[in-house]
C-alpha cells in the first residue's frame, strides 16, 4: 500500500481532470467529485441536490506497473461515473447529452502539450437504484516512463 502522500501523487491526474471537466460547456453546473475514500453516496446526494440533479464521481481504481521492459507507460485505473436524479433534471440538458461530453472530453483531453501523459475512456454500463441512475465507465491514464527528448 502506498504512503498516503504517493496516493494524493496518484490522484493528482483526477484532480487535473476535474478542472477541465467543469470547463466543459455542456457540463457547466455539474459537480465534479474526486473520491477520497469518503462516503461516496453521501457526497453524490449533496452535490445531486446542489447540481440540479447530477454529478460527476471520478474514483481511483489502482495501478498496473508494466512488465519489466515491456512498456513505456505507467496505467492509473479510474471510474468515472456519471450519477442523476431524474426527478431533479428539470430544465437541464438531457442525461445522453452531458454523459456524451463526458465521454468526449476525457478521452480526447492531453493533459499538457507534450502528450506525454493521456486519458482513455471505455465502454460503460448503466444501472438504476431507488435515488439515481447510474452511468459508469472505466478510463485509464497513461503517463510515459521514458519521454523523448
């Protein structure tokens, strides 16, 4: 387990991402969350209330350090999540609209202009429970080991 000054290290590429996610126009007004192992559900409830009904959770999975010699990146595993609460939506942008931007700016944002470090979004799933619906998916960022010079 890393020191907790390494996990703070770790979530830094969230909280970067954090700040470009509330630039984005079609998601002005959502609050975006970087987990920190609080209650989750409890945080979500207070910023749904605040966000006209949505907000974006981004969660530290963990890592995969790569095989001795076999890659030049280094793998942050995140969830990023996009939770609703319909009966809140009113006068918002649709659901498939803000989770379309969602989807968008992580996978095309760079994080600086060398391009050494980049995020990449996957294939998500959908659930409901009694308060929200749910819309989840993985994403990944790589940070180059060894950049060009």
């Amino acid at each position: 387990m890393p020191a907790p000054d390494a996990i703070l290290d770790l979530l830094a590429p969230a909280d970067a991402l954090a700040v470009h996610l509330r630039a984005v126009a079609d998601l002005v007004g959502i609050t975006v969350i970087v987990d920190r192992q609080k209650d989750i559900t409890s945080e979500v409830t207070q910023a749904v209330a605040k966000a006209k009904g949505a907000a974006i959770v981004i969660m530290l999975e963990g890592w995969s350090e790569p095989p001795e010699g076999e890659s030049a990146y280094l793998r942050l595993r995140y969830s990023i999540s996009l939770w609703t609460k319909p009966i809140l939506r009113a006068g918002a942008i649709s659901e498939s609209i803000a989770l379309g931007a969602l989807v968008r700016a992580v996978q095309a944002w760079r994080p600086d202009a060398s391009a050494c470090a980049r995020w990449h979004a996957g294939a998500g799933a959908s659930t409901v429970n009694k308060e929200f619906r749910l819309y989840e998916f993985p994403a990944s960022f790589e940070v180059t080991l060894f950049p060009e010079s």
